[in-house]
C-alpha cells in the first residue's frame, strides 16, 4: 500500500536520474525510499524529444514505475502556448508532435504555419533550419521548448536544445518564446499537475532547475551528477542541498535512515 503524500517534489530527469540511456546509480532506490516516505515525485524534463509513454517506459526500464500523469515535458508547456485548431511547423522531436497532437494543434513539416515549435532532436540539418526559418518569415510566432545550451551524456556534453534555438532565432532576427523551465508555461504546467505546494525542485542545473526553484518559491537540491559537476560558488541561485547524486540527496535530507 503506497504511504500518503505528505509532499511533493519536482525532479528533473537528465543529469539525475540518467544520463542518456544510462542509470545513475542509485537513483531508482532514492525514489523508492522518497516515495516510502510520502514524497509525491513529479519528474520534469526540458527534453521534449520523446513522448510522455515513452519516458514512462524508460523510467520503468530502470526500475521507477511512473504514471504518465507524473511526467511533465517542455513539449507540453510548448503546446500549450498554442491555439487549438491552429498549425505549427514543428522543428523538433517526436514529444513535441504528441504534445501538439493532443493540444488540437495541426503539425507540418514545411510551409506556412501559425507557428514554429522548436525542440532537441538528432536529425536537426540544414533543411529543417531553412523550413522554420521560411516559416517565421512568413509570419509564424517562434516558439522554444527550452534554452539549454547543452545535454548531459556519460560520454560528456553534447549541444542542447538552445543551441537549435539560437540557429533559428539568429537567421530570422526573431526572440522565441520559451517554454520550459524556468519559464512561467512550465510553472504552471508543475503547479495545476502537483495540485498542492510543492516542496522541493531537485536538478543538475543553476540555469534552469535552480532558477525554476527560486520562480516557484521553494528550495532547491543541486545533484552534482548531471551539468553542474561542482559545488557554486557565487550567483543568485543559492542551493538549500548539495550533494553528489540523488540518493546521496534523499540521504541528506533524512529519508531512508
């Protein structure tokens, strides 16, 4: 029988539970020790490549079975800035095209759009670049899932999804609108999903898990297995917990002693 939920947390995916298609060990005992102990987790992912089903099979994969419910992605935030019955040319991965889907948004590939949804994918190329280009220059309203500059990987960084971003935003002289953390989209995605207080914001970067922290009004845990791979120094996101990975966080804070 699950143990009452006595709070709630916001915890990011990339940098703490995995990095790519990897574990980080430990992560699936932290979250079983968290939920033994009555902390709602709702996982948050800037990462609007794959779909919420896809994510929850990945999370089960390693061990955390999560409803679908528990999942809030970019993509969703993104979709949410648009109008159902409206178009949008999308730049980006399969979870954008769910999100879009689902928010009664017509996805296209080419041509005029009401707006361009741009996301992390592996098969950016010049020819998706000249497509979202052409369609703000038509008119369509550039929408970001998020600006990280960078995707962690046990192999090191790889170039984020800001940097998708930057190449549309640069060609067409055009500021998009941001989605994701730590964007008010996303806030409130999190807040309306967590349907109380939320009590912690757990993630691997100052920019954006930190930031998304401070927008929200609660404290912020830094897991130092992601991005962020030592303790800050200065800035005006002041981490409440520090610590090397997620169980050595859950740890940290009491639960599972």
């Amino acid at each position: 029988m699950a143990a009452p939920v006595r709070s709630v947390w916001v915890v990011d995916l990339d940098g703490v539970i995995w990095l790519s298609d990897q574990v980080i060990p430990g992560s699936p005992e932290a979250v079983a020790a968290a939920r033994a102990a009555g902390v709602r987790l709702l996982f948050v992912t800037n990462n609007s490549s794959m779909t919420v089903g896809q994510y929850a099979d990945k999370l089960a994969g390693m061990g955390i079975e999560t409803p679908e419910d528990d999942i809030v992605t970019s993509a969703q935030a993104a979709a949410s800035l648009l109008t159902p019955g409206t178009s949008a040319l999308v730049c980006a991965g399969d979870g954008v095209r769910e999100a879009l889907a689902r928010q009664g948004v017509t996805a296209r590939d080419e041509g005029p759009a009401d707006a361009v949804v741009v996301g992390w994918h592996r098969d950016f190329d010049f020819s998706r670049l000249t497509a979202a280009c052409r369609a703000v220059w038509g008119g369509a309203r550039l929408v970001a899932t998020n600006r990280d500059a960078t995707y962690p990987t046990p192999d090191g960084l790889l170039p984020g999804a800001g940097a998708i971003v930057a190449s549309v935003s640069v060609a067409t002289a055009t500021e998009p609108e941001v989605a994701g953390k730590p964007h008010p989209p996303i806030v409130a995605a999190l807040t309306a999903r967590a349907g109380q207080a939320v009590d912690l914001v757990v993630g691997d970067r100052l920019d954006t898990d930190g930031q998304l922290a401070r927008r929200m009004g609660v404290p912020f845990g830094l897991v130092l297995s992601g991005v962020t791979r030592s303790h800050p120094q200065e800035g005006d996101v002041r981490p409440a917990h520090v610590a090397p990975d997620l169980r050595a966080l859950v740890a940290a804070i009491g639960i599972g002693k």
